[in-house]
C-alpha cells in the first residue's frame, strides 16, 4: 500500500471468480488456491494479472554504493516516518497525554512497540529499576516487597494480550459520523505479546486471607492510579509484565512493571506498578467513580442508572485497510484488512460487507487465534468502481457478536451533538464500523 | 497438585508445629517480608466506606487558601473550571458545579451530581494532586481541601471539621445510581 494512502488494486482482469458476497466480495481462499484449482484460476492470476506491462529493470543506485552503518538500536526506514502516533495534548498542557496507534498503516497482529497506545495522567515516570519496589500487602498472611532482580527469577510466561483503553472509539457515540480515520476512532487498543510473572505465583507466596475479595493495583508514577480488581480476576491470568514484544517495557507502557488483566479495561492494566493491596470492597477510586462509568440515557436496559465496574472489553473489529483516508486508485482486486479482538475469549469468525450490511461474506483469520488478542481478518475484494460501504462484524468463542449500528444506538443510546474526537466521555462502544467508497475510491467514516 | 507440593505440604503436616506457615517449595520465595509501618508511607488507598482513612482534620476555610495557592490553576476560581474547561475542552476536571446530570453525556457528570462516595475526593487529592506536585500535602490539607470542595458543591455544611468519622458520614446524592455492567464478574 502507499504510504500516502493510496492503494494500488490490480487490473480487473479477473471477472470469472466468482463473488460469493454484494458488490465484489470474494471468498476468503480466492487468491490462495493453488494446485488441484490453478487450472480453474490459471487464465485470471497468471502473468497478466498484475495489470500494465512492467518496463524494463535499471539498477538502482542504492545497490551501486555502501549503504548506512549499522546502528546498535534500529529505527523504521526513513520512508516509514509518517508512520507515528497521533497526540492529543501534544503541548504538554497540565493534563492527561494520549497518544494513539495508526492502525490504517500497520498490519499483522502485534503493534510495534513505538507505536503501542499510551495515555499518561502526569507524564511518563523516570522509573529507575534498580530502586523501583513492588509490595503486596493488605489481607495476606505475608505481607512482602520485591524488586524487579527478584522478580525476573520467577518462572516467567508469554502471551500475547490486547489492551484498549474503556474510551476507545468513543467517537462513534456521536450521532453523525466524524470524519477521522481509523487512528483517531479507534487507536487507543494495541496489542503486544507480554513477558511476566503471573500473579497468582505471588499472591500464593504471600498467602490469601480470605477475608480479600478485591485487590487494588497502584502505580508508582505522579497520579498513584488506584484500580479496584476483583481478586478472581488476580488468580486467574492477571499478569506482572516485564517485557513487551520481547525487551523491557517501553517507559510509556509501564516500564519497568505493570499489570496486564488480559480483556479488561486498559485502566485496570495499571503501569508502573508499585503496589497490590488486598482488600475486602473496592476504593471506589476517582477512576471507577466516575471517569470509567457510563451514563446511560433514560429508557434503557439499566433502568435510569449508570453503568459502573465496566470491566470487560466485549467483541470488536473494525477495517484497518482500506479505510478512512485512503484512497483506491483503480478498480480491481483488494485486499480488505482489518483487527478483531474480545475481552471474552477467542474470536471465532468475521462477517465483512461491501454492501453496507445487506450481505456478507466470512474473512479468512489468521493463525494462530489466540484469547484477548488481536486477530488479524482478511478477505480479497474486487472494486467496481461504484460507491460501496465496507463493514466487518466478529463474533466471539462465547457467541457474543458486535452490534450493528442500529442495535448499538437502541441498546446505548448516542449523544446529542459531535463530542470532541480526541476527548472520550462514554466509553466501551464496540458498534460496527463502516467506511464508505466513492465512485472516485475516496474512503470516509459513514454510518450505515 | 504437583508432586513437589505434594512433598513439601507432606513435609509441614508433620513439622507443623515448629514452622510458621508451609514452605512450599515449588516457588522462588524471593520477595522480603514487610511490616505495616514500612509500607505506611505507600499505604494511601480509601475504602469506599471510609475505612483507611488516616487521623487529621481540616475545615473548608482551612481549605480555601490552599486551594487558591495550589489548585485554581487548573481548575479555575472555586473549582469552577478554567475557560478552557467551560468551553468542553480537554482540560482538567470542573470540581464545583451545580449542572444536572443529563442523559448519557458524561461530560455533564460532576462529584456533586455522580460520585456515589465521599472519602474516594479525599484518597484522590492524597494520591495525585496537585498534579505537578503529587504527594506533597499534608493529611490535615487534604481534609481541608476535601471540606473546601464539598462545601463548595454544598454538599457538607461550610463549618464542618472533616476528619475520617466525618467524612464518613457524608451522603452523596447519586450513591444509589450505579449498577456494575457485569455482576457475575462482581465478588461476592
């Protein structure tokens, strides 16, 4: 893909695969069939389908010289620089600092970790680790501190986990659709494989006084974030990560410890974790009292009250690529991208569109599909060059399934008039996106 | 169970009464053992119901200067929010307010019209605030900052000596106006 958005289709010499979906959808296997299918497919993928023909090869320059020297920590390409966050306080005022992932230029199901989403309530700590302590105390047996040498002795465990933050596309609570791309909706998830110690192994060590129902995490950065966890949710795959994506976290995601709570609410994943209190009822800390709450408008499923202890990140998905921003140069065949995820469990299957919901084809997932992570869904797709409105919908291993936009707005409600697009206010929104195509290949936000 | 366990429970119940707790040796056991007062200075959170809540006191109009000094600048005269607050802005929180709770937009929620509890203002101004200088006030000012806004939000009377018993006691009109989103995950 472009790196200024464009995407290149390939000629549309390939009328005869069939769409098994509206508006060109096609399987999921289309393009990958070799061997007992190639006599069927072999007039339509063979030497003519790239498009124009190829002009003839020149040597570049970069091979007629010494290239760079080899730096000890390697960045992206200079030609990748555009590939960043996006801030939404970037003049540091005194106040929380978000910084959200580009989904529309990555792919694959891990994000970098210079591009992992971060949101720091009074800046990012300058932790030394060597002085950093992690205590656990409160209703235990044996209260205990340890330090990051020590804990780096433990058996530590891998796994890949999502983490999004409640207030993660919060944009789409508005009653038109902003028209922002996929960073700005939904760039506060990422995903990374974290190395640590379960927490079960410590709280074991210290012994459980079974008056403790919850525990409360507190990190050692300026706000000293205070989160209420349900102590089963310790005991269970509760995380004290080390590493991310395989070195030391980054200094925006918790170096030199954090919590990660595979699901739950980024919030909860608190950072710089400095102390595990167990405790017989919740802090109702400033967090949980009123920042991850949810107001919900009169007339709906919580009878006039306000949604609290909104633990969990339910099923979502949304198209990476192509998506709001791009734009498709000619007609032809794409491939549709997207990142599907649910605080549940696993995800079992993506539905895509092309026809804004009318049908729907099944995406292919890529292997392997873990629990609480990001899973990567594609699916090939022959533009016409008429308008189109792509959407994808997941479902989950325990049969939850996102809702459409109509079933999200009847259940939830959506605010009266366009909220600011960096400041999130309602939070766990996991409606179905939609991006629309025009007839140019323009792609926009709609809602369909 | 693994058999290590196994051997090392074994192990205990027969030297049972000359070790304190069972050994088991199938962790690291790395951490240090910590008393209460070496973790005192860390040991800051609030239960909802006020339980932790340390000795001191202060008053509202011990809280106004103090506020002045070390909060106005970002939440405006009063708690009442800066321009930029007012405006919808991105900014830090408005602390006093008489607004009323609208539909879903949370950007109408206030400690006065939302938060359920009282001592979670006092567990967060001790925990974060002033956000440039975190952990630099004395118990006896968060009391007193913590009477000042609630006085402000007319929710105690402006005469009132705040201090853990009093705090306490002090109803919040919207503790009735939450349920938990997922009551199976809640502990029981």
């Amino acid at each position: 893909m472009g790196r200024r958005g464009d995407l290149s289709g390939e000629k549309d010499d390939r009328q005869d695969i069939e769409e098994i979906a509206g508006n060109g959808l096609l399987h999921r296997r289309a393009l990958l069939r070799t061997g007992l299918t190639a006599g069927v497919l072999g007039a339509t993928l063979g030497p003519h389908a790239t498009g124009a023909a190829a002009e003839p090869l020149s040597e570049p320059p970069w091979g007629l010289t010494v290239g760079e020297d080899t730096p000890p920590y390697q960045g992206p390409s200079k030609f990748s620089k555009n590939i960043v966050r996006s801030l939404a306080n970037p003049k540091f005022e005194p106040r929380s600092s978000l910084a959200r992932t580009p989904h529309h230029m990555l792919e694959g199901s891990l994000t970098p970790n210079g591009l992992h989403f971060t949101i720091n309530h009074t800046g990012i700590p300058d932790i030394d680790p060597a002085a950093h302590r992690f205590v656990i105390h409160g209703l235990v047996k044996r209260p205990q501190v340890f330090t990051l040498d020590a804990l780096l002795r433990y058996p530590l465990t891998s796994r890949p986990a999502f983490v999004e933050c409640g207030g993660n596309s919060a944009p789409l609570f508005s009653p038109i659709p902003i028209q922002d791309n996929v960073q700005a909706l939904h760039g506060l998830a990422s995903c990374a494989e974290w190395t640590g110690v379960k927490l079960s192994i410590l709280l074991d060590e210290c012994g459980i006084d079974p008056r403790a129902k919850w525990f409360i995490a507190e990190g050692a950065d300026g706000p000293h974030l205070m989160r209420s966890i349900p102590l089963a949710k310790g005991l269970d795959d509760a995380m004290i990560a080390l590493y991310q994506n395989g070195e030391p976290l980054m200094p925006g995601n918790g170096f030199p410890m954090r919590l990660v709570l595979p699901g739950y609410e980024g919030n909860m994943n608190v950072k710089f974790l400095r102390r595990i209190k167990l405790v017989p009822g919740p802090a109702m800390s400033f967090w949980e009292s009123q920042v991850y709450t949810e107001p919900m408008p009169p007339g709906k499923s919580s009878g006039g009250k306000s949604y609290n202890f909104n633990f969990l990140n339910e099923v979502k998905s949304y198209i990476t690529r192509p998506s709001h921003g791009h734009v498709l140069k000619e007609p032809g065949v794409y491939e549709i991208s997207g990142i599907a995820y649910s605080g549940k469990g696993k995800i079992a299957k993506v539905m895509v569109s092309a026809d804004g919901g009318r049908s729907w084809a099944e995406a292919a997932l890529q292997g392997p599909v873990q629990t609480k992570a990001f899973t990567r869904f594609r699916l090939p797709w022959r533009w016409n060059g008429g308008p189109a409105i792509l959407q994808s919908r997941a479902w989950d291993d325990t049969g939850a399934f996102q809702p459409t936009r109509s079933e999200f707005v009847a259940a939830r409600g959506q605010l009266d008039s366009e909220p600011p697009v960096t400041a999130f206010r309602n939070h766990h929104c996991n409606v179905i996106t939609s991006w629309a195509v025009s007839g140019r290949g323009k792609v926009t936000h709609a809602y369909a | 169970m693994p058999m290590r366990k196994m051997l090392a429970l074994f192990a205990f119940a027969f030297a049972g009464p000359v070790l304190a707790f069972p050994v088991l040796a199938d962790t690291p056991h790395l951490g240090k053992a910590v008393s209460a007062s070496d973790v005192a200075k860390w040991d800051i959170d609030i239960q909802a119901d006020g339980t932790f809540l340390p000795p001191g006191e202060g008053t509202a109009a011990q809280g106004a200067p103090i506020y002045v000094a070390k909060c106005a600048a970002c939440h405006g005269d009063g708690g009442r929010g800066t321009e930029q607050a007012k405006s919808g802005k991105p900014a830090p929180p408005i602390l006093v307010s008489d607004a009323k709770l609208k539909g879903m937009d949370a950007s109408h929620t206030t400690i006065a019209n939302y938060w359920p509890y009282a001592p979670p203002l006092f567990g967060y101004i001790r925990a974060a605030m002033p956000w440039n200088e975190p952990r630099s006030l004395s118990d006896h000012e968060v009391y007193a900052l913590t009477a000042y806004i609630l006085a402000e939000n007319k929710l105690i009377d402006p005469k009132l000596v705040l201090n853990a018993k009093s705090l306490t006691k002090v109803q919040m009109p919207n503790r009735n106006g939450f349920l938990p989103r997922f009551p199976d995950l809640m502990p029981h």
